[in-house]
C-alpha cells in the first residue's frame, strides 16, 4: 500500500528523428502532464503527490506515406491528449484510455474520408497512461512499449504485425521475425478503418523502474537487451534517448525513429525488491487478435441485418394499419356516391399496392442475410490467400527470389477486399470480380 499523499518524481525525455533515408517524418511523440494540462517538448522532471499523479506518453508511426502519416501520427497523440483532459476522472483509466485512443481513431479516419488527399493515411499508436502508480499501456499497430525493472526488460505490447502474430502463436522465432520479409506488414493502425480493437496491459511501477516507448524505427534495430544496456549505462535520459537514435541511425536509419524514455522514482512507489516477478506484474487488460476481430465483424453484420429484419416487419405492421385506415376511408366515400362494389375493387387495388406480401419480404430478407454472409466468408477466404501469399514472399526473398509478382497479388486482393467491404455487391456480381481477378 503506497501512500497517496508522498510524491512520485517522473522524469522524461522524447525525441524523434527523420533517420538515413527518408526526407519527411512521420513520426510523433507527446509527453503531458493531465493533472496540469501542460505539453512537454523537452526533458522534465514532474513531481505529484500519488493521489494527483496524471501523466500521458504517446508515440505514433504515421502510415500512408504520401497519404499525410505524419498528419494522422499528430492527431493521434494530441486528440488523445485532449480527450483525456475532458474525461478527466469521468470513468475509470482503461475505459478512458480505449476512448481516448477509438477517439484519435474516429478523428483520422472521418478525416480521410472527407479529404481525397488524405485518404488511407493512418497512424500505430503505443501510449502510456499514468495514474497514481500505475502506468495502463494501450497500444494498435506495433510501435512499442518496454518496462525496465530491477535490472530486467520485458515487451508489454505485443506487434500488432503478420510477423509478430507468427511470433506469439510460435509459428516464428523473434531472431526470425527480426529479418523477415514481411515485418512492417501491421495488421490494424489508426484511421484505417471505423472501427479497432485496442489493447491494454497495465503494470503497478516501483521506484527505480523505466517505460519506454519507440516507434519499429527504433526496435527495428536495437535488441531489447541493448536497450536494456544503455538505460543502465545512462548518464541522463536525455543522453540515453540520443544515443539510442544515434545507433539506430548507424545501423541504416532506414526508417524514422522515435522513443520516449521515463524514470520514476519516489516515496509514492513500492520499492522494487517487493515485486520479484516481473512478467506476473504485467495485467493484459484487452488483446487484439486478428481472428477474432474477423468474427466480431461478421456477428456484427448478422446482427445487423436481423435488426433490419425486425424493422421490416415493424414496417409490414404498419403497413397494414394504413391499408385498414385507407379502406374505412374508402367505405366513407361510398356513402357518398361511389358505388359499393367499384369502392370495393379500389380499396383491394390501394390494399395490393401499399401492403407487400409478407412471405416474399421474409424470403429477400433472407437471401439479404445469406448473401451478406457468402460475402464475409469470400473475404475472408481471399485474407487466407493473402495470408499464404505472404508466406511465399517471405520464402522466396529469404532463398534470394524475386517475388515482386507475387507481392503484387496481395496488393490486389487487398484492393478488392477493400472494394467489397466499401461497395455492398450483390454476391454474382462479388463472384464475378473474383472470377475476373482469377483470370
């Protein structure tokens, strides 16, 4: 049990670099205070008292290139920062920090579909949330979050990456990962699509222990235990971070690289020899799974397609109302100089006209949610493909082939999956796109 009325001293450094090869970067890295509102652009020592400990860390990898990474990758961590600030204590720190981050997602990916240029920009996010002694780690993509302790690194996040699922279902070893083909391939980022799944792990910090957060420029070239190594041999965080850039540069600098380094210190953490396992203390809060998210998505079409079914049937209800209300109408007007049985024939004729038949709905209605299913499973049967097609390039370039055609593939699969997901085709004319495809 800490005590909420001793202080936590955080001190903090972030920066980010264009690297070797790239002319632009679309890196971002935030570092606020929430109990102050205040942004950080160079290193800081902030002190709280436990109970008013509110620190946020971000570091975005923008993705889209010519399509504005970099804009996505700064509305990622500063919406965050002020969608934190406006929740402030409204609900507890995982719910808001999966709102804060399915905000910045919504913000990017309305902004791509409203402005041509910017469409398909996205950005990963990795972010760190700090309350009292707890840090909560929400990550979507594959930028990356480390925890040092006692002398120990441990990965938090889990890449969000083919290779990286390889990795955790121990179909690849990370020395494996580390080279293959396929590793920038992510598998979800911000604004890519409406919807994503964010995960979340939490861990309690002790006094002397370190967060840091570095976008693959970074983790794409240093090892977590040189990471490890030159957080020990630091002289200040600020050195430790530019050195870090530094050997990431030497090493190709092929991408941009970016990292945010914390200490935290204080009689408002536990000392460290009172937590000895490190992996236990990591809490995963909520994981992305690229399987589940597939079924979350087709269980969501169902279901919205029986709630329409519900409605149509609201519809024919009310639809039968009217006819009732029209055909007493229509017997009113008899009464006045229509004849009985003309009235007759054109309260049927109004009747036949406005009431569908209902047994011809439920069957549309039907073929709606047996057409809407062939869909998702012929996307997801062309994701299959894709997946084994990247297999293939991973070989190929690994035995020194060249696999440009087949990448190519990919590319148009994952054109056409897009298509079907943004078009709602009827199933032939789906079929018919993929037998043209095949061809």
């Amino acid at each position: 049990m800490t005590d909420s009325t001793a202080n936590i001293i955080t001190t903090v450094a972030g920066f980010t670099d264009v690297g070797m090869v790239r002319t632009n970067n679309e890196d971002n890295f935030l570092i606020a205070d929430l109990a102050t509102g205040r942004v950080f652009l160079i290193p800081q020592r902030i002190s709280h008292k436990t109970a008013e400990n509110r620190i946020l860390l971000a570091v975005s990898d923008g993705v889209g290139g010519a399509s504005c990474g970099e804009v996505a990758s700064s509305m990622a961590v500063h919406s965050m920062r002020v969608e934190l600030l406006r929740r402030n204590n409204t609900s507890d720190p995982f719910q808001r920090l999966v709102q804060a981050v399915e905000k910045a997602n919504t913000l990017i990916w309305n902004e791509g579909q409203s402005n041509p240029e910017r469409r398909g920009m996205g950005a990963t996010i990795t972010a760190a949330l700090i309350e009292q002694n707890t840090a909560y780690i929400a990550e979507v993509g594959d930028s990356r979050g480390y925890v040092i302790h006692s002398g120990r690194i441990k990965q938090i996040t889990t890449d969000q990456s083919l290779v990286g699922i390889l990795v955790n279902r121990g179909l690849m070893t990370p020395e494996q990962a580390e080279t293959a083909p396929g590793r920038n391939i992510i598998l979800q980022s911000l604004g890519c699509n409406a919807e994503i799944k964010v995960a979340v792990s939490s861990i309690e910090l002790t006094d002397g222990d370190y967060l840091l957060l570095c976008s693959d420029g970074l983790s794409g070239k240093i090892k977590a235990e040189e990471l490890l190594e030159y957080v020990k041999n630091q002289s200040s965080i600020e050195e430790c971070c530019k050195q870090l850039i530094e050997l990431a540069k030497e090493r190709g600098g092929e991408d941009n690289i970016t990292v945010v380094l914390a200490k935290f210190e204080g009689q408002g953490l536990r000392p460290a020899e009172q937590v000895t396992r490190l992996t236990t203390h990591i809490e995963v809060l909520a994981a992305f799974d690229p399987e589940d998210e597939a079924q979350r998505k087709k269980q969501k079409a169902e279901s919205k397609l029986k709630t329409q079914t519900k409605s149509d049937d609201d519809d024919i209800y009310k639809t039968k109302r009217l006819s009732s209300e029209k055909g007493k109408q229509s017997s009113f007007t008899n009464t006045i100089g229509v004849h009985s049985k003309e009235s007759k024939q054109l309260s049927e004729l109004s009747t036949l006209k406005i009431q569908p038949d209902r047994t011809s709905r439920e069957k549309l209605l039907e073929q709606n949610l047996a057409t809407e299913s062939a869909l998702i499973n012929l996307s997801n049967n062309l994701r299959r493909q894709i997946d084994q097609f990247r297999e293939m390039v991973f070989w190929a370039e690994r035995d020194g082939k060249d696999a440009t055609s087949i990448s190519e593939t990919i590319r148009k699969l994952e054109q056409l999956i897009k298509y079907f997901e943004n078009n709602r085709l009827p199933i032939d004319d789906a079929n018919k796109l993929v037998d043209e495809f095949s061809k």
